[in-house]
C-alpha cells in the first residue's frame, strides 16, 4: 500500500480572510505539484480531506489530476491538532492506495509515528504544498519512499526559477 500525505498549499493569512483559502501563490503551487505528480503514473483510489477549506481547495486540485476512481472525500481526523494514532489505526485496515491532505502538527506527528513509532520525533519537514509517499510492507512496516516540494516541482520543470523571490 502507498500513503500519499499532503499538507495543504499555502493559505491567506487569516486576518486576510478568516476562512483561511488557498493565496493565488498556494493555488499556482499545487497546480504545479498535481501536474507533476499526474506525470508520474500514480494511481491512487481515493483522495481524503479536513473540513478546512485550504485543505478541501488542496485536494480538489489534486482530484483533477489524479481522477482517484473513488473520489473525493471530507474525513475526520486530520485536523491540525487531531491525535496521529486515529489514522495511524485506520490505516491498518486498508488496502488501498490513498491520498490524505491536512495540516501541521497534525502530518509530522502521523509519519513520525508510522516510521519510528513515536509521534513526536518530528521527522519529516512538510512544506505547504509539499507530499511525502509511504509504502506499507507486508509485515505492516511503513517507510519513506520520497518526498517532492513546490520548490523542487518548478526546479525539476523548469517552470519559473527557484531562486526567485530568495
């Protein structure tokens, strides 16, 4: 089994706008890195999300390009401060290649705890926008197999220049 985990692309400063949806920066960087990945030949069955619109707006993007055959779906736990062990159990029971998209602390928290066992080694540096691929073994171990950023989207494409803006 692949885990995809997403953490949602940048996202309006909240005294900008309370319902805190995608900056126009955030929408262009995960157009980029849902294109991309569409080149890679993932097949994932099902995209699932937090009930927080930067979230939702993440994985619609990432539906678009992926047409997961079960679709795309609201999920609880994967809020920002949710406990990693919900997903960390819900995931023995599935079979199926999926995609989650949340938040910090919440994503650092699952993968150190499916890699290493203990939630708060804090392993893995998510970046907004970023995804990290788990593969699950048949003896039910999980390991790293890549990780792709925005930055490292544009740099392997050629789109736009990485060193703007440093």
């Amino acid at each position: 089994m692949f885990l995809y985990l997403v953490r949602h692309a940048e996202a309006k400063r909240e005294e900008e706008d309370p319902a805190r949806p995608l900056s126009e920066k955030g929408l262009e960087d995960i157009t980029k890195v849902a294109s991309y990945v569409s080149l890679l030949n993932i097949s994932v069955d099902e995209i699932l999300h937090s009930s927080k619109l930067r979230a939702k707006q993440t994985a619609g993007v990432l539906f678009q390009s992926l047409k997961p055959v079960r679709g795309l779906k609201e999920t609880d736990g994967l809020s920002p401060l949710d406990g990693p062990e919900i997903w960390a159990d819900r995931l023995k029971d599935l079979r199926n290649d999926v995609i989650l998209v949340g938040h910090l602390p919440h994503l650092a928290g699952l993968v150190s705890l499916l890699l290493c066992g203990n939630a708060d080694n804090n392993i893995v540096s998510f970046r907004a926008g970023g995804l990290a691929c788990l593969k699950r073994d048949d003896s039910g171990r999980w390991s790293l197999q890549w990780m792709l950023t925005p930055e490292i989207v544009v740099g392997a494409t050629g789109i736009g220049n990485y060193c703007d803006g440093l």
